[in-house]
C-alpha cells in the first residue's frame, strides 16, 4: 500500500470519529526506540505497526494528550493529515516521557513519606532508649 493511499485511509478514519488518532494519542506507547527512528522512518503507519503495548496513563497526562488530540484535529482540517503524520511520533514520546516522570515522582513522594514514618519511629525508639537508660542511672546511683 502507497503512502497517499494510506494516508487517505487514516484521514477517512479521523474525519470519521477521530478515533485513530486517538487511539495513537492515548495509546503512549512509542513504537520506536530512539527518536532518531522517527526522522529516519519516511511514514509513521510503519512505525505504528510495530507498536503492540498499550500502556495506561496518569490522569495529568491523559488532559494534555486529549488537549493535544483536539488541537491535532484542527491542524489536519486546516492542513492535511501529513502535517500531523510525523509529528505524532514526537508528541507521543513527549507525553510517554512525562507520563513516567509523573509515575517516578508519585513513587518519590511515597518512599519519601515512608522514610519519614520510619524515621519518626526511630528517633521515638531512640528518645524512649534514653529515657529508660537515664531511669536505670538513675535507680543505680542509690
């Protein structure tokens, strides 16, 4: 299959619904490895292909990839589905990216929280040693 008339199929199925530009928004697996692939890769349905992951994302990320599908709406009626074409792969690792570092800093946050437990026990444990250890001096000196 041409690239024209690929192009011609993926344009007839995003006027149709929008739903496979949305799939590939909200889908924010990569189907490339490096971002050299992309400007590498002469159409994105042949990186699109390779991609079988489909990855679930955070709330945050999954308000900005539907903002980014909207605006990539306008930007095909008002230019054509090329335009959008290789740009896609580049947004969709632009928000795969923020999505895992929203992912990372939810888990920092939480090791952060659970080092602070820990520590507040510790330094109760430590507090209480000394108490018990400055009561038995004390019954000792007498």
């Amino acid at each position: 299959m041409s690239h024209s008339s690929e192009s011609a199929i993926v344009h007839e199925n995003i006027t149709n619904g929008g739903t496979e530009l949305e799939k590939k928004l909200l889908n924010l697996k990569p189907p490339f490895n490096d971002i050299d692939d992309v400007y590498l890769s002469s159409n994105f349905n042949e990186l699109d292909r390779s991609s079988h992951v489909s990855v679930v994302m955070s709330e945050r990320v999954q308000c900005i990839a539907s903002g980014i599908y909207k605006e990539f709406e306008t930007m095909i009626e008002a230019y054509g589905l090329p335009v959008v074409e290789r740009l896609m792969p580049l947004i969709i690792s632009l928000l795969e990216n923020l999505d895992d570092l929203y992912k990372d800093q939810s888990a920092y946050h939480a090791e952060v929280r659970q080092l602070r437990e820990e520590n507040e026990h510790i330094y109760d444990q430590l507090t209480a040693e000394k108490a018990a250890r400055k009561q038995s001096e004390m019954v000792s000196e007498f």
